[in-house]
C-alpha cells in the first residue's frame, strides 16, 4: 500500500476514534456552573455574548452563540464545538509530533494516538469551555511556527520548506491573534515561542517583529476593553501553587475518571480520597506513562536541543513563574494549563518510541490497558468496576434540582446567587410558584416577606465561601433544618431543608 494511502487510512482510523470517544454520552452529564454560565451567553445576542465579560477573551463565546442557533439549546449541543476540536487535535498533533521529532514517525503516530485518547482531553472535549479550542490552535500555529523557522520536517529527512516564509509567518500571527481571543494563557504559548526563535532560529527578524507588532495591536481592543471591565481577578483560584503541578501533571497522565475532582467537605477531602481509595488505581495507570514521560524528557534532553527549548518553555517556565507570583495572585490551574497537555504526550510517546521492539509491544499493552480502564471509568460512573467505586461527574445539577423539587419547599435559596445559572436549567418548577432568591455574595440577610413567611425552605449552596455559610448559619440558628445531602462531584453541591420552628404569621 502505498504510504500516503497508509497515512490517510491510519489517519482516518484515529480520528474516528477519538470522534466516537467524545461524542459518545455527549450530553450525559449536567451542565456545571461555567458551563451552564457558557450556556447563558449564547443564548444572548451576538454583541452581548462577544463582550459578556472580561474574564474571558471573546471567540469561544461567539463560536457557541451560533452552535446554539444552529443545533439548538441542548446540553449536548452546547458541548459539540468542544468535541469538534478535540477530535481535530489528534490530526494537528501528529504534525506538530512530526516535525519536532522527524527522525521517529512512531513517535508522531503515539502521539496522536495518546492525544486521541487521553482522559483528560476527553474531559475537555465534553465541557463547553474555550480549553480545547486553546489547545487546537497551540498546536496549530506551532505547526506553522516550526515550518518557518524550518525546525523539523513533516516528511522525511530534511525539510524541504524554505525557512522564513512570509505565508508560514502569517498564518502564524493569524493563529496567534485567535488563541489570544480565546484564552489569556495563551500568552505563555507565545512566549515559548519568542524563546525558540530567538535561541534557535532568527530568521527574518524584522518580518518576526513586524508580525508580533500586529497581534499585539490585534489583541489591544479586547485588552483596553477587559482591563476597563475591572474582572480580570476572577482568574485567580485558591490552593497551593506548589500542589497544583503534581496535579496538573496527574490530570494529563489520567483525566478525571478515576482521581475525580470532589469538593472539599465533610468526609470528602479530594487529597485524602485520591490517596486512600483510588491511590492504587492512580499509580498503576500513571505509574508506566510517568516513566516514559521522564525517558522521553531525557532523550529530548540529549538529542533535540530546539526542541527541548520549546517544551521547557512550554511546560516548565509556566509553571515556575505561577508559582513565583503565587503569594499574591493564584492563576495556576490544570485547566487553564491544558494547552501543555499534547507536549506531555508527545513526551510519553517519544519516551515509548525509543525503546527496544519488544519492550514498546510490553509497554503499549500496559499503558492501554490503564488508559482504556481510565475511559471505562469516566463512561460507567457512577457505578463500580471490578470492586473499584467509579466517582467521576460533573456538577449535579440535574440530581440537586430533583431532591429540592422532591422536597416540596416554600422557597429556595441559592447561595452565591449566580447558582440560578445552573440550577434553573434544570428546575422544572414555575419561581411564581416556589420563589428563588439569588443571594449576592456578601450581601445583607434582608429576605422578601414570602421567603421569610415560608415554612419549608431549601438552600443550595456550591462554590460556597464565608459569606455563603453565613447564610446556613443564620438558618441553622432560625429554624429547623430536617434534611441535607451532599452531591460531591467536582466543586460540589449541598442541599439544606429547613422547616420554621413556630407556624408562619
């Protein structure tokens, strides 16, 4: 068979399969809060979902104003853009694999293989977030960028792209400006390549610096516009700078399936749950793709000097530099740094690619083994497989929305009251029946008649800080509460019912 034909078939193979991986329970799971916040500016106008926030450049927003015209308001038709590019990064990683390893097309062929069927991209591919289309174009302007520092080949032996072509630096600055519009981070994408070019390549300098003249006054609109918005705090997450790498690191190697984000509560300490009950699941799914991860590093390390600059600044100066500032403001999230995740990959295949013929065979069939239990996992949840629990889940949303409507209350009380964005989605109850109070954070207790009246209450509380224990204190102190649950996947969802302890006037 001749090879282009190969090509097409294997390629085809692959990307079929990383489509039915994420289209597959599409919309199984509920929306959680920043989806179902994603969800509330699309339904808006076009103007109004473009500048929505400040927090969040624009593009994805816009990409899935028109999705929800075009396939409708369906949680699954909200997550069909992220699908779509996650399939159409195993295509673009394989590119990328095989120009900055061009001596190994095993290693490009891993690669897309991994990024096909990582957990963890497969998560982002059913969340209806702008971090799969980040990492698309990541991948896609490091493409373009390699060809016009003429790093690597996408075909074999030496590249036969002239180096600095204007159409390759175009397309780059072009693919620069729209990762820009979907993601702040990718900032630090651009600055691993500013560290590529001037170590490795210079060619066409004034062409490079006439080109990052224009996507820097590009992006300067949307930038004058956000900082005047005064939101750009929001990106700041709690947590240890420290202990968020291994754990960005452990999202790459095995998703959420089976090291599930759970909220913080009583009895549910995320740390202590990885360790007690899913620790030997962890390490036997991590443990091989760890060891390739480092042998791949090393190799890098010894045999390709450009490339090793740009996965250094791609995955190591990030991180350093997050962790740097951490003291004053926490940006480090495995989320925001996904854009690092297919560079881990194809890390891992590099390290596979390099073994003896029998010990890749040995390795490919433990490491598929761990990553098709992984995907098992974040299918079959929540259930139990081979007496292992499987927790995986979104928000639930749908669930904490039946129990409060199974509770038959007077009123219900979401705390922080930007909830209403997830929980109305799926309340099924008219507000002129049972009224739903939205309490802002920190505001005073100063509650409507009917709500103070009523005789049953339910409170929601999630994403909850002082000022929303506040409110459950107060009605801890007030009335009596007669029921609560706890729906603990990802950030977590508490639900109080409270009765007045004397008939209402």
């Amino acid at each position: 068979m001749p090879r282009r034909i190969w090509f097409l078939v294997a390629m085809t193979a692959l990307v079929a399969l990383a489509a039915g991986l994420r289209f597959y329970k599409l919309g199984a799971q509920p929306l959680w809060l920043d989806e179902a916040t994603t969800a509330d500016y699309a339904a808006k106008s076009l103007l109004s979902a473009t500048f929505a926030e400040g927090t969040h450049p624009p593009l994805f927003y816009v990409i899935e104003y028109f999705a929800v015209r075009w396939l409708g308001p369906s949680d699954a038709a909200l997550r069909v853009p992220s699908a779509l590019f996650g399939l159409l990064m195993v295509p673009a990683a394989w590119a990328v694999a095989r120009r900055l390893v061009p001596q190994s097309r095993a290693t490009a062929w891993a690669t897309a293989a991994l990024v096909a069927t990582s957990p963890f991209l497969l998560y982002l591919s059913q969340d209806a977030r702008s971090y799969p289309l980040l990492i698309l174009l990541a991948l896609l302007s490091t493409v373009y960028f390699l060809r016009f520092c003429g790093i690597g080949d996408s075909g074999e032996g030496e590249s036969t792209v002239p180096r600095g072509r204007a159409a390759d630096l175009l397309l780059y600055a072009a693919l620069s400006v729209l990762m820009l519009y979907t993601h702040y981070y990718a900032v630090w994408v651009l600055l691993a390549r500013e560290a590529v070019y001037w170590r490795h390549a210079r060619v066409q300098q004034k062409a490079w610096l006439l080109a990052r003249f224009n996507v820097a006054l590009a992006f300067l609109p949307w930038v004058v516009w956000a900082a005047g918005q005064a939101k750009l705090d929001a990106i700041a997450w709690a947590g240890s700078a420290l202990v968020r790498i291994p754990y960005a690191l452990l999202r790459d190697l095995v998703g959420y399936s089976i090291a599930p984000h759970a909220a913080p509560g009583p009895g549910n300490d995320t740390l202590e749950i990885v360790v007690r009950e899913e620790g030997l699941a962890v390490a036997l799914v991590a443990g091989p793709l760890l060891w390739l991860l480092l042998r791949g590093a090393w190799r890098v390390r010894n045999e390709r000097p450009a490339t090793c600059t740009l996965l250094l600044a791609l995955l190591v100066a990030p991180l350093v530099i997050m962790v740097a500032v951490s003291p004053w403001v926490k940006l480090l999230h495995e989320r925001a740094v996904s854009f690092q995740t297919p560079f881990v990959l194809l890390l891992i295949a590099y390290g596979w690619a390099t073994l003896r013929p029998r010990a890749r065979v040995v390795s490919a069939i433990v490491c598929s083994a761990g990553i098709a239990f992984s995907l098992v996992a974040y299918y079959a949840a929540p259930g139990e497989l081979l007496g292992y629990r499987l927790r995986y889940g979104k928000e639930e949303w749908r669930a904490a929305a039946a129990y409060v409507e199974e509770s038959k209350p007077d009123a219900v009380i979401l705390a922080p009251g930007y909830l209403h964005l997830s929980f109305l989605r799926y309340w099924r109850v008219s507000a002129d029946a049972v009224p739903v109070l939205q309490v802002a954070r920190g505001a005073e207790l100063n509650w409507p008649w009917r709500v103070h009246a009523s005789r049953r209450i339910a409170l929601v509380l999630s994403h909850a800080g002082p000022a929303e224990e506040r409110v459950r204190e107060h009605l801890d102190a007030t009335r009596q509460r007669v029921a609560e649950i706890n729906f603990p996947a990802q950030n977590g969802i508490r639900v109080y019912v409270y009765e007045s302890r004397t008939p209402p006037d």
